[in-house]
C-alpha cells in the first residue's frame, strides 16, 4: 500500500528571485549577499581594500555553492505492510524520500504522524538522527519526531517505522511530509507531503467453540446431523433393497439373515445458516487496545470475528447484517474466502445513533430464512434492540442475545444525582433483560470460550420438541 506524494503551496521565505519553481533562498543566503554588499559598499566608500578582500571569500563561496541549482522537488512515498495484521501484532510501514535531481540533496528533514492506534517503538533511518523534542511542551512520539539525513542523486532514503498495532480497524500512517535543502544550505525546498497509507488491522479473534447441536440444519451437505434420511454418516437403521440404493450400503448379514437384500439408511449430514447481528446504534465504554479494557464495539466486532470464524471452520452458511441506520449487510457464504470477506467487513463497523427506528429498513423484504440462527450481539441501551429482538422472537426466528455491555463500566462519578440514577437505569436494564427471557430470547453475557454452548443446547431442544396446540 503506497500513498502518493504531493507538493502543497510552500511557506514564506526571505524576500529575493526564486531559483526554481518549489525552491526558496534560505535566510543564510541572504545573510552571504547582505554581509558580502555591504563589505564592498564600505569598502568602497571608504578606500579601505582589505575590506574587499574580506568580502571575497563570502562572494566566492556563494557564487560557487550557486553554480548549480536544483530544479526537481524531493519525492515522498508512504508504504505500510498489507500481510494479515491482527490487534497485538507488530506492524512495519516506510517513508520514502527520493532525490530526482541531479544534485545531491545536502539536508532531508523527515517528519510522519500516525494513528494513535499504532504504536510505533522504534524508527530508524541509515545516518540519521532523531530531535530529542526538548524545549517543547510535550514530547512528540517517535514517529513524529524529526529524522535528519542526506540523500544522494538519483536514490532515495527509507525510514523505517516498526511497532504494535494496539486496536482494530483501518488506521492512517501518514501523512508524511520532506523539506530537503541544497546548494550547500543556500535553497530550500517547499514541504512536499504524502497521502496516508491506510493499515488494516483485523480484530483478535477468542476462542470460541460451540456444541454440535443447531437449532435446525437446512442445507443440502455440511456437519450437522439432521433428521432427514440421506447420504450421512450416523446409521438411521435398516431397510429393504430399493431402485437407486448404493452398492456399498448393502448389509450383507441382514441380507443373508433375511433373504433379501437390505442396505444400512443413513442420516444427511446438513449445513445451518448463521446470522450475526450488530447492535451499532449506540457506544459505550472506553476502548484500551489489545491489552486494555473493551468497549461495546471491541466487544461486538471481536465476538463476530470469532463466532464466523467457528462455524465457517464447521463449513456453515454465516452472514453479517448491522442493526443501524446504514443497515449493512453481508450475503451468506460458506469457506476462507466468506472469513476474509466478513473480516474486512467488520473494520467498518461504526457506532451510529438514528432517531427512528431502524427495524423496516434492516430486515425490509429481504427476510431472514425460517432456519437460521441469529445470533443478535447487542448491549441493550437502547429500547429498540429490545423491541428488535421481541419481534424476532415472536416470528418463529431462533434468536440468541449476547451481551456485549462491559461488566466493569463505571457509574458516572458527577455529584448529586448522577449515582442513583445510575442505579436506576441499571435496574430498569436488569428488568429488561427478564422480560426478554420471557418472551423466549436467551440473553448471555460475552466471555469469550463457552459463552453460549449452554444457550445453544436449549434453544436446539426447543426447537426438536414437538409443539403442542392449545386449541
């Protein structure tokens, strides 16, 4: 990934004729003219030689350092490493400065900002040396402090930035910007500055492990065990020899037992769809990184990440779709190729708050197959996710509700009132939580390993024992 550069409007310089388009005289050049003319004026005003002989060396060095002038601006390019960087990893970009003139480039003054995401331990450059940053009120980090060093003709100069990837989502490296100096110090260039490159981080994925049981299998083939009678492999029992049976199913005992062929039945082997629902429509907590606490999005995106990982691994049908006002959604799909789509997916999750409800516009006419498994990842703050998941209950969907609203969120620590209500709104919350178990929607808090082994297990019993009518 390679940002391009480009050359913005410059900054004021000393007042004097521009050499070449993008360069400017430095003040000591200015400075050199200056003393050199007014050496010659006294000097000839006053009849004194020597002081015409002490304003030739200036006269000299400057028409030699000026003998040749740049005329192309430096080149700034920004690369950051595309492999597959995971939350805790460590990340590697590059700011490049090339020289595409023919004179050597005497000073190159680097500097790059970076997301505060992207904790960057160590940058290195060859011959260069990074600004301690003192005399300032707060010291800049490493990668935006600035490197000093030469470039020659026609090569350039890499500064090399390695460290750790702290959080999830699409993280800037850049911009970057190079001011190079030439002609001995005499003329300057104008910053030339880099786009940022973008770095994606994906979400650590938990471990996660789920029973076997699913709460229906729709599929043709896949791992779970139906009811229906097909090519599988648990033994459903033993029938007769029909037209169209395989060879290799004939059990021989039996058939000589009986005196007519009978082959072994089998149970088909079906694939389940999976839903996973995210809660976008509010945020809450405060997001540490990788090692730190986790808000409702870490918990969210991190949770996904892994309950798609399980059961595309198992070799089911598994499909995204935000509960927001941008409602995004993500076909169902089966293999790698589905987990590295619902990955990339994932890093544009974004909390959005709508003031109406959201419901017609997610679901809308596309609707959600009879079989599948929702599982709705939510923190329950706003009534509507709660109404959301009353309404696909009640139409027969098979609905799990995991909890992602951290355990450890501080009550608000304003005075007065602010406690209590506080405690209200937990409670108000708790009773909400019941009433959704009610309605028949299992609520669970996210913790990772075994979080809904249990909860699977029921809503798969549920789902198999027969319905009685109440008529």
């Amino acid at each position: 990934m390679v940002a391009p550069a480009v050359s913005p409007r410059g900054e004021s310089s000393p007042q004097g004729p521009e050499p070449a388009a993008g360069w400017a005289p430095t003040w000591a050049l200015g400075r050199a003219v200056l003393l050199t003319g007014l050496l010659l004026i006294a000097g000839v005003l006053l009849g004194r030689v020597d002081l015409v002989v002490l304003a030739a060396p200036f006269a000299i060095g400057t028409a030699y350092a000026l003998r040749r002038r740049p005329t192309a601006l430096p080149q700034v390019w920004i690369s950051a490493d595309e492999g597959h960087l995971v939350e805790g990893g460590e990340l590697t970009g590059t700011v490049t400065v090339g020289n595409p003139d023919l004179l050597d480039y005497d000073v190159a003054v680097i500097r790059s900002r970076v997301s505060p995401w992207l904790r960057i331990e160590r940058a290195t450059i060859a011959g260069a040396t990074a600004a301690s940053g003192a005399g300032s009120a707060a010291v800049p980090s490493v990668a935006e402090r600035p490197f000093v060093t030469a470039v020659p003709t026609a090569a350039a100069v890499d500064l090399e930035l390695t460290g750790t990837a702290l959080r999830w989502g699409r993280h800037p490296v850049g911009p970057a910007g190079a001011r190079v100096a030439a002609a001995q110090g005499l003329l300057v260039s104008r910053a030339v500055i880099a786009e940022p490159a973008r770095l994606r981080v994906y979400p650590k994925t938990e471990p996660f492990d789920a029973v076997e049981a699913m709460p229906r299998a729709a599929g043709l083939v896949g791992a779970h065990h139906s009811r229906r009678p097909g090519e599988g492999g648990e033994l459903a029992g033993v029938r007769v020899f029909a037209p169209g049976d395989r060879l290799r199913r004939i059990d021989w005992r039996v058939s000589l037992r009986a005196r007519q062929l009978h082959v072994a039945a089998t149970l088909s082997d079906r694939d389940a769809e999976v839903v996973v629902l995210l809660d976008v429509l509010a945020e809450a907590g405060r997001s540490g990184g990788v090692s730190g606490a986790a808000s409702v999005l870490d918990t969210t995106v991190r949770a996904a990440a892994a309950i798609a990982e399980h059961y595309l691994h198992r070799g089911d049908r598994v499909s995204m779709l935000e509960y927001g006002p941008a409602a995004r959604r993500l076909r169902p799909a089966t293999g790698r190729r589905q987990y590295l789509t619902v990955l990339e997916w994932l890093l544009e999750v974004r909390a959005e708050s709508s003031p109406h409800e959201p419901y017609d516009q997610v679901f809308g006419p596309q609707l959600l197959s009879a079989d599948a498994l929702v599982v709705v990842l939510t923190p329950l703050l706003d009534e509507r996710s709660a109404q959301m998941l009353a309404r696909l209950a009640r139409s027969g969907r098979f609905v799990v509700a995991v909890d992602t609203l951290p355990a450890d969120l501080a009550p608000p620590k304003d005075r007065g009132w602010a406690e209590v209500a506080y405690r209200l709104w937990r409670l108000d919350r708790d009773t909400m939580i019941g009433q959704l178990r009610e309605h028949g929607v299992p609520v669970v808090r996210w913790a990772g390993a075994g979080s809904l082994d249990e909860v699977l297990r029921d809503v798969a019993r549920l789902a198999t024992a027969p319905r009685v009518n109440n008529r």
